[in-house]
C-alpha cells in the first residue's frame, strides 16, 4: 500500500488546514493515522479513524480542533485542522495500520507499517 500525504503549509496561528492521504496499490489496514514529528521531538500520534465504521481517537493535544475522516470512495483520509497553534507545527504523517490491529493499540505508532512520505505544516504565531 503507498499512501500520499498532502496539504500542508504555512499558516498563521487560528488558520485552518485540511490534509488528505491517498492511498493505492491495495487494501489499507484495519486503521488509518495521522502523527506528527515536531524538531528534536519523539513522532506522535494526532488521530486515527478505523477504517470500516468511522471510529475515531484523539490526541488530548488536538480534540475538538481537528477532525479525522475518511472517503471510501477516493480510499482518503483527511485531518480537517482548525484553531492552529505554534505548538502544532510540525511534520504531519498519514499510516496505515495492521490488518489485526485491535482498538486498545491502535494508538502506537509502532502497529502502523506503510507510512506515507510526511507534509510540513508551520503555524506562525
């Protein structure tokens, strides 16, 4: 599966920003992420949406300032990203997780094994 992150920029602190992730090549696993990868900071996890019904998970950093959503149709995720700050900088990656990967560790990082390429996202404040 190769997935094609896309979207980002740079915007002023309170700016909106939508990311999309492309997949193809195959079926995307059991959930779909978005993580982030801020300078001299560990990657983490923004959001997740499992595939089949729509369920979400949030960071506590970004709840209720960003959506995760998918299309089925255009095998797409999106990170609607509203209410940025400086902090929010980073670089933004979408991955797809294992087939089998269950609800309680859909979160780590670790479960998700095709990554797409990353989209910078700079928030000025």
């Amino acid at each position: 599966v190769q997935l094609q992150a896309s979207g980002g920029g740079l915007v002023q602190a309170g700016d909106s920003l939508r990311l999309s992730c492309v997949a193809s090549g195959g079926t995307v696993g059991r959930y779909v992420g978005w993580f982030r990868q801020a300078p001299g900071k560990e990657r983490e996890t923004a959001a997740v949406i499992k595939w089949s019904d729509g369920n979400t998970l949030y960071a506590g950093s970004v709840k209720g300032r960003f959506t995760i959503s998918r299309d089925k149709a255009k095998n797409t995720v999106y990170l609607q990203m509203n209410g940025l700050k400086p902090e929010d900088t980073a670089v933004y990656y979408c991955a797809s997780s294992r087939t089998s990967t269950i609800h309680s560790a859909s979160f780590d990082p670790d479960n998700y094994i095709y990554w797409g390429q990353g989209t910078q996202v700079t928030v000025s404040s």
